[in-house]
C-alpha cells in the first residue's frame, strides 16, 4: 500500500484534522492532485472496517497579500462532531482524557494570567495513525497503532535485543527478517519503511549532512542513501518525518560510532569533541 501520510494521535486531529507538513506536500500533491485556492473536496475514510464519509479536503484560501511567501496549506478537515472524530476519541479513551485534562488545566492557568506551554503528550501514551492509498485517490485506507501496542513491542525489544544499526537495516530491507515474525512489530516496521522511502524521495537520494548523491559520479542510475533515526528506534519506536535524517553511508556509520547529540533548534549533530556536523539539507525538520 502506498503511504499518504503519517500522523501522531494528538488534540487536532481527534476533534478537528491535520495539515499536510509542507515538506511532503508536493509527494501529496502528487497522489491527491492539485486543489485551486479555497477548493475543498470529499473524501471517505476506510478504518477499522467502517466507511467515514464527508471528511474534507481544502487548500486554504488565507491571506495571501500579507503572507505572500507563505506555501500553500492543504488541510483534512471534519468538524468535533464528526463520525470520524467520536470515533478516534472512543479508540484513544487514555489519550483523550489526557488531553482534556490538560486544557482545562491550561485554561484555568490562563484565566489565572500564568502563561502556559504547549501540551506534550507522554510517550507512554504515544499513538499514531497511518493513511494510505486506495484504488480510488478520494477513498484512504487508516491503520492506527495505539500506544499499548507500540510499548508491547518496546518491551519485545527489550526482551530481544537488536543493535540499532542493525535493526534499521533489518527495517528497510530484510523482508525475511524474524523482526517481522513479531506481532506488535510487524505494522510498526512496515510504516517506518514506508516513512523513510517518502524522504528519501523528498530528498533526491542526497545526504542531509553533506548533501552530496554519492552514486552521481556512478551513473547515479541506483540509490544508495540511509534512514536514521535521531531517538534510536530500538528504544523509542518513534517512526516520525520529524524523527528521521536522511544520510549517506559514510555520516551514517560515523553518527552510530561517535554517537553524537542531535540539536533539534540548529540541526547539527554535536560530536563529544566539540566538532558540529550541521545538515546542509533540511525540508522537514
């Protein structure tokens, strides 16, 4: 099944959609075809063996004088009412009442004039859901993966182990591996092969850090490019765009011998020694 888009369980989603991160909206664009400013169209979402009809799809028509370099916003929409949207906070109850939780708890602070951050959901309460094509663009396939299942698989890792750099290669290309022999790993390694293909792709093959297509002066016919996970997935499971770099080889063995930290606010990779490996290429991070 061709992956559409990828998506942690969080408060919009559960009561009101998602945008399409614009980094992967071009790939989007090119499954769904392009909407002209304002256009909405319908669609039918396909989960857990029931058909949710009337959900939208728009390009949303903002201002455009005063963001003129603002890229374009395409949305799926559905109102707290929603079929779709019971559904999901009847599928994620914990989740739900976390979040619930937690806004009342910020608007109480807000009206108290205490300033608030955004709310972080715990990883033990991590969730996600997948959409996929169809034979029909208008109708998505949704597989959700609820938190109790990504923490039966960690705790499957922890059980039997497997070194990170071989697991993300046991992920992307071993078919045969016994890693999809377990049952809570299975759904879990098919969406991050799937996630990392769409940035690969985004990315022409080319290393986030050096930039370089390393097969160009090959012929540049065959692709030889790396996912990396920057929380390892061997311990956090977390199979986000926002999770992955794409790498060439040689940074990717140099990331896993030196092990250094990622830094999220100026996207380098910071060496023990002080050296900084910043990415010279960055669309989705």
């Amino acid at each position: 099944m061709k992956l559409i888009y990828l998506k942690d369980i969080d408060k919009s989603i559960l009561y009101q959609g998602f945008t399409i991160r614009t980094a992967l909206l071009n790939q989007f664009i090119d499954f769904f075809g392009k909407l002209a400013i304002g256009e909405t169209r319908r669609i039918s979402i396909m989960w857990d063996n029931q058909l949710f009809t009337d959900i939208d799809v728009i390009n949303q028509n903002f201002n455009r004088v005063r963001y003129p370099n603002h890229p374009e916003m395409y949305q799926v929409r559905y109102s707290p009412n929603h079929p779709f949207a019971k559904a999901l906070r009847l599928a994620f109850p914990e989740l739900t009442q976390y979040l619930e939780q937690q806004l009342a708890l910020k608007k109480e602070l807000t009206q108290q004039g205490v300033k608030t951050h955004n709310i972080r959901i715990p990883n033990e309460l991590r969730s996600s859901i997948v959409f996929y094509a169809t034979a029909n663009k208008d109708i998505w396939e949704a597989v959700s993966i609820p938190a109790h299942e990504i923490n039966q698989a960690k705790q499957e890792l922890i059980a039997h182990p497997i070194e990170e750099s071989l697991l993300e290669s046991l992920l992307l290309n071993d078919e045969t591996a016994q890693i999809i022999e377990r049952p809570h790993l299975a759904r879990i390694r098919r969406i991050d092969k799937n996630v990392c293909l769409n940035l690969k792709r985004l990315y022409g093959y080319r290393c986030q850090i050096c930039g370089q297509l390393i097969t160009l002066p090959y012929g540049g016919q065959y692709h030889v490019i790396d996912a990396h996970h920057i929380d390892p997935f061997s311990t956090s499971l977390n199979n986000n765009f926002s999770n992955i770099v794409i790498l060439c080889p040689n940074h990717h063995r140099i990331i896993h011998a030196y092990n250094p930290h990622f830094t999220s606010k100026t996207k380098e990779f910071v060496y023990a020694n002080g050296y900084r490996d910043k990415l010279s290429l960055n669309l989705h991070l």
